[in-house]
C-alpha cells in the first residue's frame, strides 16, 4: 500500500526528530537565559497586557512552563544581577542597591535615614553561574547590561568567554543610546537605524551557529526596556494608533508621594516591548535553525517591576501594586518562563512563589551538575519537568535604600499567601494577603497582630542570618523641608 504524500512527510520529520534526539542524548542542555531590564510582570500577552504585542514570548510561554508568583530578590536592577549569577540573596553579595546610587558619605537628600552602605562591584570571590558551567565544559557568552563593577569586574573576569557590551553603564550611553551609534564595550556600531536589543540578539546568534557542537550558556540580559523610551518611527505611530482606540487611556492613581500609571497605553514603551520580544524571536530562530531547540534550556525573566511611578511613567502592574523600586508587589514580581521540549511540558503553568537566586540551581540540576553549596535558592527543576516540588518556604526582601522611583527603606517577607512589609523610617509594619488582596489595598496588622508578629519575628532572624546592614538615622534631617521624592 503506497503512502501518501503528507504521511510520508509526517513520518520522515518524526524520524528525523527521533534520531536528532538520539544523538543528542547524555549530553547536558545548552543555556540561554534572557533578562529583560524593568519588564513588568504585566507587560506580555501571556501575562494578560491586551496593549503590548509579544508573540514570539508568548510562544516560548505555550512551549514551557510559565511561573505566575515570581520575585526579583530586589526591586532594583544590580542587586537581582548579582542574585542571579550567584544564587545568593543580595544581602550576601553586598550588592543591595544599583550600583552608582549615591552612598551615606555624600548622601544630601533630606530623609529620615541614611542608606546602608552597598558594594559597588560583586567580588571576584562569588561564584558565578558562568564559572561553575565554564568549569564543567560549557562555552559562555555575555551580551548586555553588566552592570555589576568595571574594569577587573567585568564578565570577563567572572567566567564569561565572551563580553559584548557589558560594562559599568546601567543604561545605554552612546551618542545614539538605543540606536547605533553605541559607544559601549566590544560591541563595533552598526548601520544606521540598527537596533542595540536587536544587534545583541544578532551577535548571540551567531554565538549560538559557532559553539553548536559542544554545551554553551548564552547569558543575554539586554538593556531593553530601560530608560531612555525610545523606538522606531513606525512601532510609535502603530501604538498611537492602538492607543487612540482606547476608551478610556491615560489612567493614573496615587502612590504617595507620587502618582502611579494604572493603564498600559505608552506608545513608545510598547514598540519598546516589541523590538524586546522581536530580539528573542532571533535567539530562539537561532536555535530552530541550528537544530538546537530540543537540547537547550530557555529562561527568559526581569531584573525587577516595571516603572510605574516616575521616569515617564512607562507602564502600569496593576493589579499589583507600585513597581520599580518598591517593595510592594508592583516592585518586585515579574515574569518567568522556562522551555525545554521533551523535558518541561508544554503549556504549564506553576503559581509556587520563586525567587531570582533560584536560577542558578535550577540550571546546575538540569544540566545534571553537583549542587552548589552555600545558595540561597532551590531548585525549581522538579516543578518544571513536573517531577516534584522544593518544600515551602518564606521569600524575603531587605532594601534600605530611597529608590529613585519614590520607595522608600524596608523588607518584607512572602510566607505562603501572606506577605508582611516593615518601613524603616517609621517602624510602621503592613500586612497582607495576597490572594484576597492582591493589590495590597487592606492592611490586615491591626487585626492579625499574632501572625504579623510571627512573620516579623521570621523575617528579623534572616536578616541577622544573611549580615542585613541597616539604615542609620539622617543626623542633618529636618521634617519640616521636603525630601523632594515627589518631585521626579
């Protein structure tokens, strides 16, 4: 009996897959993680934005697993770089706020507190993901924003086999910032109107075509969709139009001492999200077209919140609260997927709460490698091959900084559905629950005083656990003249 066409074509793509996977079995999956910069946990289809266009996110979604209580271990930039690469709670690196925020010796602000001293480069002596992968046969890139020290601190020196464009910078500085010209680090400009997501998408493609044969790690953490808003002629006028169709855009509420966008509908942050999204449609074309796919783990996630309260107001993380540079949901939750076919099932979702120093067990467990000893995060592997899941526990936060985005010092703790939140410049304390009361609307304190008491109690031995530094209080502080934090 002849076959016909289609079926025989089914059968020998099926075939060719087979054997594809055959060959590739016992050898460890490549690695490809992608870090976005400010993405809100609401800023992708696949996490409910009808305003912001990601398919090519989206996709990687249905094809992984899609993580619905993750957390960056810091609502701000460096300190969740750190935790990543070394699986360390920032309190451990030292690096606790972004570095080049202003330190207590030339702090000139009028607050009640002087920060607490930070590092301002992780220290050689950190292990990083790169070197325990590096050590073990892998090929490492680095393609982005560092971030994490300068010269002698470079990715270079903490196990990256290739640097393109990682410095000190924590934005884009180039005479063209988001466009060529770039003026950064290892990275030649490009032609007129190229992209800087979409050159460093490019130039880990290519990584990607040169190093197939043996395990790799590609570490992209892209500058996108930090400061400054930026995007093309044509992404603008698209989303201006999308958002001329709006009923009601532009909706704002307080979040004192500022006012916080409670609407996605910022033309330029969308094309901002697409040019994102387009670059990791290059990364994951790159693996498709390498035969690649089947054998690499893809995480893609967020250094923190998305920017709701300043800085043009962005985007919104309703129904979260706050973003960037809180402590409130808005601040610290954000988007994590995870692919592998064959290993992760397809369309799953999880809603255990993650923290960012989880990657890094996560990664070593996959790719069948010791366990790292002295991390303060788990591995998720089981959760995601849904093979197990890591005993619950507590999440915790301590940032004793004024973030630029109207924050100000404190920690919190996540413990189950509660969620417990100390301000150190009035000792006040709020408390949540997070699946009533999502938004953290209703302080529930007063009327739970034992279990805010437990979850405080919990949270003060971590910090003495993890050597938290404090605030001090501001000896030049007059309550009586504004701090201007509602000014910016």
């Amino acid at each position: 009996m002849k076959l016909n066409r289609a079926v025989f074509l089914l059968l020998l793509v099926t075939a060719w897959i087979s054997a594809a996977r055959a060959a590739h079995a016992g050898k460890p999956p490549n690695v490809i993680f992608i870090l976005a910069d400010d993405l809100g946990c609401r800023d992708l289809g696949c996490y409910g934005s009808t305003f912001h266009e990601t398919p090519a996110i989206d996709g990687l979604a249905r094809e992984g697993v899609r993580f619905t209580n993750a957390y960056a271990s810091c609502p701000v930039c460096s300190p969740t770089r750190a935790s990543i690469l070394t699986g360390r709670y920032p309190q451990r690196t030292g690096v606790t706020d972004f570095i080049g925020a202003a330190q207590p010796p030339t702090w000139n602000r009028n607050t009640p507190h002087l920060p607490a001293a930070y590092a301002e480069k992780l220290a050689l002596e950190e292990v990083t993901l790169a070197e325990r992968l590096k050590a073990n046969g892998y090929s490492t890139f680095f393609g982005g924003k560092w971030h994490l020290g300068g010269d002698g601190f470079l990715p270079e020196d903490q196990g990256f086999d290739k640097n393109v464009a990682g410095g000190s910078a924590g934005m884009p500085r180039g005479a063209g910032k988001f466009f060529t010209p770039y003026g950064l680090p290892n990275l030649t400009d490009g032609p007129p109107g190229e992209h800087l997501c979409e050159r460093l998408a490019s130039e880990a493609a290519a990584f990607i075509g040169d190093h197939k044969a043996n395990p790799f790690l590609v570490y992209l953490p892209l500058y996108s969709v930090h400061i400054p808003l930026m995007t093309r002629p044509e992404l603008k006028e698209k989303y201006e139009s999308k958002r001329a169709a709006l009923a009601s855009p532009d909706q704002f509420g307080s979040e004192p001492p500022r006012r916080v966008r409670l609407s996605q509908d910022h033309a330029v942050y969308a094309g901002m999200v697409e040019t994102f999204d387009n670059a990791v449609r290059t990364v994951l074309d790159a693996l498709d077209r390498h035969g690649l796919a089947d054998r690499t783990l893809v995480i893609l996630t967020s250094d923190n919140g998305g920017v709701s309260t300043s800085e043009g107001w962005p985007t919104s993380n309703s129904p979260f609260r706050a973003g960037k540079g809180w402590l409130y949901d808005g601040g610290i939750r954000v988007p994590a997927i995870a692919r592998l076919p064959g290993r992760i099932p397809a369309g799953s979702v999880s809603d255990l709460p993650i923290t960012s120093p989880d990657w890094l067990p996560t990664i070593l467990d996959a790719a069948a490698l010791p366990a790292a000893e002295g991390v303060d995060g788990v591995s998720l592997w089981g959760v995601m091959t849904g093979k197990g899941s890591p005993p619950a526990r507590p999440l915790f936060w301590h940032y004793p900084h004024y973030g630029n985005q109207g924050g100000e010092p404190g920690a919190a703790i996540r413990d189950g559905d509660w969620k417990l939140i100390e301000w150190f410049d009035d000792g006040r304390v709020e408390l949540f629950n997070l699946v009533d009361d999502p938004g953290e609307t209703t302080d529930l304190a007063a009327r739970e005083p034992q279990r805010a008491a437990v979850l405080q109690k919990q949270l003060h031995a971590w910090q003495r656990e993890v050597g938290a530094i404090a605030t001090a209080p501001n000896p030049k502080y007059d309550p009586a003249v504004p701090d201007g934090r509602a000014a910016r």
